[in-house]
C-alpha cells in the first residue's frame, strides 16, 4: 500500500486530452482539447535543450515527431510560474516524456525530482544512464551543456554579471 502512494499522481492531478497542434521546443507543446481550448504543456521530469543551443531543434523535432498531430492524454498535476500545464504526456500508451530521454534530446530534470514519483523518477534517471553510456542525441557531444546552465549564463551575459557573480570586463556596473 506504501508504494503505491509513492507512484500514484496527486488526486486532484488534471487529466487533459487532445490533439497536438503546436511544438514550440523539445519539452513545451500545445494541446487542442475536446472544446477547442488551447493549453500550453511542459513535459514534466525532462528539460531539453533550448533553441539556440547544440540539439536545440533536434529536440524539437525529435517531440514533434512523436507527438505533432496526434490524440494525446496529459496527467498534469500542477502549473508552473509561466501557467503552462505541468504534464507527463501520453501518445498511444508511450510517455513521450520519457522517450524524450532515450534518445538523448533531453536531460532528466532531477532539481524537480520531488514533482514525480518514485517510478518515474527512478525511471527518467536509469533511461538518461542509458541515453548517455550509449551517447544518443546530445550525448553524442563530448561537453553537452544543461539548459539551465545556458539559460543562467545567457542570464548574468544580460545583465553585465559573468559566472558566479564576477562583473563582465568592459561592462559598468550601477
């Protein structure tokens, strides 16, 4: 019974259903629901690499080929700070989420660790293991650059701040 407390989804978690009409990246879609509305979804456990980073598109390709178009069912269990659904995504049975990871076109987002049970968690970290022993996607890259320290970097570069709070040279600083 304790177990299957740790791998159940919160009870008021949202079951969302429809079609894939948009990819905007390798972890963020928009899914078509029966009444036509709109609901932007972040692939929970996963963080893929952003745009304009190495593997960037080829995430985003990666996802819309698994997903674009297609009847899925979403478990979103909370919305993040953007009020996009939190969501681990379904097509034909398959997590896409997790799939996401086999391949190499995402890290697992373990920092959010404590949004997915056991199973997952667990799950998500081996299926990474794999991905990168057998370099698929962006492990394939002998220095692979996390999304979140990419987007911290483009961050600091931003506001004239460089890596752990050093001024950037040639940049004032008020």
């Amino acid at each position: 019974m304790g177990v299957s407390v740790l791998l159940a989804l919160p009870a008021s978690a949202a079951v969302i259903e429809g079609r894939v009409v948009a990819v905007a990246d390798g972890d963020t879609l928009t899914l078509l629901d029966a009444r036509k509305r709109q609901h932007k979804v972040r692939l929970t456990g996963i963080d893929a690499p952003e745009k304009r980073q190495p593997y960037g598109d080829a995430s985003r390709q990666h996802l819309a080929g698994l997903v674009f178009g297609r009847e899925v069912r979403a478990r979103c269990p909370k919305k993040d700070r953007y009020q996009r659904q939190l969501c681990k995504v379904e097509v034909n049975g398959k997590d896409a989420n997790l799939a996401q990871l086999a391949a190499g076109m995402a890290w697992h987002y373990r920092a959010y660790g404590k949004d997915q049970g056991l199973f997952d968690f667990t799950g998500y970290a081996l299926i990474e293991l794999e991905a990168r022993y057998r370099r698929r996607g962006l492990w394939a890259d002998p220095r692979p650059q996390a999304p979140w320290d990419f987007r911290r970097a483009r961050r600091e570069a931003a506001s004239g701040w460089g890596l752990g709070g050093i001024p950037v040279v040639g940049k004032t600083v008020g």
